[in-house]
C-alpha cells in the first residue's frame, strides 16, 4: 500500500539525522485526507527520500522517524524492534549475569520506537505511550513485550501530560495479563525495594538513577546525610546500607512519603531515620539559619525546565537550591547534585553549580561525573536523549 509523503523545507546538515521533524520543517503534503498518526515517507527539499515516521500535524514534534530504510512497517517490524531493545539490554547486563529485576526495556526514540516508554519491575512492565502514531500499533506491541520478556502483566501509565501534547487523553489500566499489586517489591543489592507502579512518579520508580544511588551512597560511610526530593528515599537506604550515620529525607509529597517509610521498615535498619513532608527550598532556607550542618546532602529535583522559554528561571532555581544547600554542610562534605533537564548540557549545569559555589563561598572538587545507566541509553544524534546529569562533589 503506497505510503503518503511529505516534502522538507531545506534543512540544516545535523536535522537530517535527527529522529525528529519539527513542524515548521514541512514544506508540502501529506494532502488534506492524511489521518494524523499515519505513516508517512520523509522526501527531503530535493526529493529524495530519508526515510518513513508516523506524523501528527497537531504536535510541534510532527513527524517522528521509524526507518531510513526501504523496509515495511507491520507487525514484524515492531516485535524486531522489541527483541532488539530486549537484546541490547541483555547484552550490557551480561557480565552481571543477566539483567537486574528492574530495568528499562524500551526507551523511546534510542530504541527505535519513539514516543513508548517501557520499564520492567519484576514480573510486570509498564508502558507509557506518548506519541499518536503508536496507537495504531498498540496490539503487537503488548504482545510483543509480554511474549519477548515473559512477564506475568503489562501495566500502561499514560498519565503523562505529554499525552496532550499529541492531542490524547491520558490513560491507565491493565493491557495485558494480571494486574500488578498496588506496591510491587523485589530486592536489589541487599536491599527490598518498593515501587508504586500505578499512581507513583513516571511509572513507579527512576529507574534511571540507581547507577548514580550506587556511587553517592560509597561515599556516605560515617556521614551525616540530608537527601532532598527524595521521592521514595533510594538514595537515603543505599547510602545507609553502606554505613551512613544518618539520614533526613526531604520530599513534599505525603503519598511518597508513606511508601518510603514502609520500604524503611521493610528493611529493617537500625540507622537514625526521619523523612520530612516539607518543601524542599523552605525546609534548606530554615537549616542555613541554625548551625547544625550536614557531612552529605543529595539534590535529585525534579526538571526545573521542560522548554526553552522557561530556561532562565531554571538557571536560577538550580543555582538557589545549590547554593543554599552549599550553605548546611559541614568542611570535607560531600554535595551530590543532579539535573534531569535536558535543556541545559553537562558543561551548562557544572557552570550554575560551580557560581553558585562562588556565591557560597566554597570550593569544590569532582569526585565524579555521571550520567545515564546503560539501559536508559543516549542516540548521539538526538542531543534532547541525554538529559541526565549527576555531579559528586568534594566540599571545602
């Protein structure tokens, strides 16, 4: 069946290998019958073809590119492109001898499937769909990652405002198999995690930090630490699995609050614990007034940006909330501070982190310089797929 197409305005040499198309690119077609969410063939300003996507005309990003090859899209091409990203998993965990019990199976455009969102928690996955050209595709792909990874459920929260973005409603639900528990726990380096797969953050946990967790917390031995937006409180439990002397978890939300006081429980420590239903921002301006410091703080906000129209009022949120923080600790502590805005580069962050340590008065040293585990993985020629940003910081 012949595929409508669309012709590019000429383009800059780096868009023609972005796995996105803005909307302003387009020059001409797909034709006034085109249903939004169908496929389309890519022709660039000179006619010759780049490749096939689904377009949505209603979305800024309007065509999201599955090939650049002369290959068909059907149901095939969807469970290949599931078994891959299944393999490309397998293969970075093979040394560990095969993959932890929660990991991300399927991360957007850097698995070749844009606009889904898979992470698997023990026996259940859970999908985001956030872009309209999956919807047609929902079926083989369900099927795909319940025959692909053998879970015992496929759980979707397409709860994300993305959703309207693309003009869908947000949707909850059982896709496939059993429904998951309300809390599902599963142990991870010594330790039982809890994950609140159907109303916690993104879908349960952020996966995409344990990696960065495990580093912070090596340096927590005999520390005082203050974790800040500490969601369910990973960095704080790992970081006193290791000999932390004590730990405060900050975080404003009282539902997260209570499932990180029952996984404390679950694990039984015997380390000095509290967690605060506070903001963040408020609860450091208060402790910079008294003289009781920290010997670690962990800053984990969520993105301060999401566009670039709102990046300047970022810049500053991240230099306050660095710099306050800067103020509670102690001589020889330790600052891990984080950024999941992928408005703002790696050299971008270190240099509001580095000015607001000026402004502090402190000097810092790079401990270490962290990113993305291996199963949230970055396309090099999507910049926007590179977002997160983890800096262990000696303090003076």
């Amino acid at each position: 069946m012949a595929i409508p197409t669309i012709k590019l305005k000429p383009q800059r040499p780096e868009r023609l290998t972005h796995p996105w198309i803005y909307d302003n690119e387009i020059g001409a077609g797909p034709g006034a019958d085109f249903t939004n969410g169908g496929l389309v063939r890519v022709l660039d300003a000179r006619g010759k073809t780049l490749g096939v996507g689904y377009l949505n005309s209603r979305s800024k990003i309007a065509v999201r590119y599955l090939t650049r090859k002369n290959v068909p899209v059907d149901d095939a091409f969807w469970r290949a492109r599931v078994q891959a990203a299944f393999d490309y998993r397998a293969a970075r965990y093979a040394a560990d001898g095969g993959a932890p019990p929660a990991y991300r199976l399927i991360h957007g455009e850097s698995d070749g499937i844009p606009g889904l969102v898979v992470d698997i928690y023990q026996d259940f996955a859970v999908a985001q769909f956030l872009a309209l050209g999956l919807e047609p595709w929902r079926d083989v792909l369900v099927q795909s990652i319940a025959e692909i990874t053998g879970v015992r459920g496929v759980y979707e929260r397409s709860d994300s405002t993305v959703r309207k973005l693309e003009g869908l409603e947000e949707q909850t639900g059982v896709l496939w198999g059993e429904e998951p528990p309300e809390i599902v726990e599963f142990e991870h380096d010594g330790s039982i995690l809890l994950a609140d797969v159907k109303t916690g953050g993104k879908t349960g946990l952020f996966l995409d930090q344990i990696d960065n967790q495990r580093a912070a917390a090596r340096e927590a031995v005999g520390r005082t630490v203050l974790n800040c937006f500490s969601y369910t409180g990973l960095f704080s439990l790992r970081a006193a699995r290791l000999g932390a002397k004590s730990v405060i978890d900050v975080e404003s939300s009282v539902a997260f609050n209570a499932v990180n006081a029952k996984q404390w429980e679950r694990n039984g420590l015997d380390v000095p614990h509290e967690i605060v239903s506070e903001n963040v921002f408020d609860y450091l301006r208060a402790r910079d007034r008294f003289a009781d410091k920290f010997d670690m703080i962990v800053l984990d906000p969520p993105a301060f940006t999401k566009n670039r129209a709102s990046r300047e009022g970022a810049v500053r949120g991240y230099n306050e909330i660095n710099r306050t923080a800067l103020h509670c600790l102690r001589p020889n502590g330790v600052l891990v501070t984080c950024s999941c805005s992928h408005h703002l580069s790696t050299a971008e962050f270190r240099e509001i982190v580095e000015s607001a340590a000026a402004d502090a008065g402190r000097s810092l040293r790079l401990i270490a310089q962290r990113g993305q585990p291996p199963d949230h993985p970055v396309l090099l020629s999507a910049p926007e797929s590179e977002y997160l940003k983890c800096l262990i910081l000696a303090v003076d």
